[in-house]
C-alpha cells in the first residue's frame, strides 16, 4: 500500500529523471469536469464502436459537443499546466485531450489520446482544424448555442442533452466522408508509436533512478494504468498525486491526496532550487 507523504513524495521527484502521466484531474480547476473526481457527474462517454454506426450517432456526438467545446475553448491553462510544462520532464504524458499542457507549450508532450483541436475524415484521413468546423456548424445550426444555454456540461466537452434531432452536420469537403475528432475514443486503440516511445521514457528510468509521477488521474482504464505498472514492476518509485482512490494506488510509492493546482507549482519550484 503507499504511503501517503506529501513531504516526502514532494522530495523523491524534486530532482532526478521524471516522468509525468497526467490525467482530467488537472484540468478541473481550468473548468472542465472530470470524469470520476469527488461530485463528477455520471457519464457514460459515446465508443468508437458507436459512432461509426451511422449518421444518428454522429449527429448526436455532434450536436453535443458543438455546445460542449463552445464552452471548453475558452479553458485556459491553470497553475498545474504551467508547472508541469517547468518540471524538464523526460517525458509528459498526457491522458487529456483539451490541449492545455500544448497551450502552455510543454516540451516532450505525447497526448496519449490526440486532442479535440483536430478532426479527421474517417474516409479520405484528411485532417482539418477544429475551429474550423466549430464555425461550420455554427452557421448550420444558427441559435443552438442560445437554445441549449443552460444544458450542464460533461468532461471532454460533452454535455448533459439528449434531444439532438434537427442538428446538421455537414461531410468532409474533401471526399463527403463521416467527420470525427482526431481523439481515441473508448473501444479504439491508442496509435502503437505513441505506447512505445512512452514505454521507453518509462523503461529508461529504472536505469537512472528517476520516478514515474502520475497527476490528476484515476487511472481507470488501462491506457494510462499500463505505464504505472510497467514502472513498479521495474521498480520505479511512482508517486500519484490525486483525490480520491485510484486504480493504481497500489503499486504506488506514495499517495497524495491534494489538488495538482497546489502541489505541482511547489515541486516545479523544488526542481528549480
């Protein structure tokens, strides 16, 4: 079981090799709720599986997240990004997909998910900006910002709607193909290329007695849990700074239950010192 020691935790990843797996945690202080933090909401995310089903459920993911991440654009990195961005990290990993630890212009960055900024043509691959498309389906759907105002939003940019008919939703202009944000969604895999190179920033620090750190999440599912336990299998001290039980917890080091927003900035300034 770890030992929940925030002096000393704060100690073993205040010099040394470091890597950094961060979580939706660290965004709820920019706004944006998590999925399983203390008072998170009930949500089950839309799958890959689903959404390529057909036009109704793209409508549906669509209509949501044209209202969602009308809302979540305007987050704005908060002190745990700019932290995070000062550690001279290895490597930071990053389960999120609001693309706030790139805003802050975090070194050695590989967002494990994508991030919602892009869409993909799910038939020619063409990838197009966000914005872009934010700005289509305004125009398409003229008033559904207003309309839907007072709806609760959902991490990820989701939120709390269930009457989506009438949304429109237009192709690609490329070749009339089905639109979806370049993110993995649950039931898709994570790219290969991205596993290996944050396998290998996680392998490497078992020869330089360097620390895995884990910020702000809860380590749910697999895509991030694999890289907690490929360190202590290693023998790498792993620190998880988060509220709330995780789901690696026990093969951590030490545990420290406070905000990342409070603890990250006191150990950027450590490895400063």
């Amino acid at each position: 079981m770890p030992v929940f020691a925030t002096a000393e935790a704060l100690e073993l990843c205040a010099s040394g090799p470091l890597v950094v797996l961060t979580g939706a945690g660290l965004s709820t202080d920019s706004g944006i709720p998590d999925y399983r933090g203390p008072g998170s909401p009930n949500r089950t995310p839309m799958t890959y599986q689903e959404f390529v089903s057909g036009p109704a459920a793209q409508q549906r993911y669509w209509a949501r997240s044209h209202l969602g991440w009308s809302r979540m654009g305007r987050a704005v990195p908060n002190a745990g990004h700019h932290a995070v961005a000062e550690l001279n990290a290895d490597l930071v990993i990053t389960q999120n997909v609001d693309g706030l630890h790139e805003a802050v212009g975090t070194p050695r960055l590989v967002a494990l998910h994508g991030r919602v900024a892009d869409v993909v043509c799910l038939g020619c691959r063409r990838k197009t900006p966000w914005p872009a498309l934010q700005e289509q389906l305004a125009v398409l759907n003229a008033g559904w910002l207003e309309l839907h105002a007072d709806v609760v939003s959902r991490p990820d940019g989701d939120v709390d709607l269930d009457d989506t008919a009438g949304f429109v939703v237009p192709p690609c202009d490329a070749c009339g193909g089905a639109l979806k944000p370049d993110v993995v969604f649950f039931g898709e895999n994570v790219p290969a290329a991205r596993v290996e190179r944050c396998y290998a920033a996680v392998d490497a620090l078992a020869d330089s007695g360097g620390a895995l750190l884990v910020a702000g999440s809860s380590l749910t599912v697999m895509s991030g849990l694999r890289f907690v336990k490929r360190a202590a299998k290693l023998g790498t001290p792993v620190v998880i700074v988060n509220r709330g039980v995780t789901r690696g917890d026990e093969h951590a080091s030490y545990k420290v239950e406070v905000g990342t927003s409070e603890w990250l900035p006191a150990l950027a300034e450590r490895r400063r010192t």
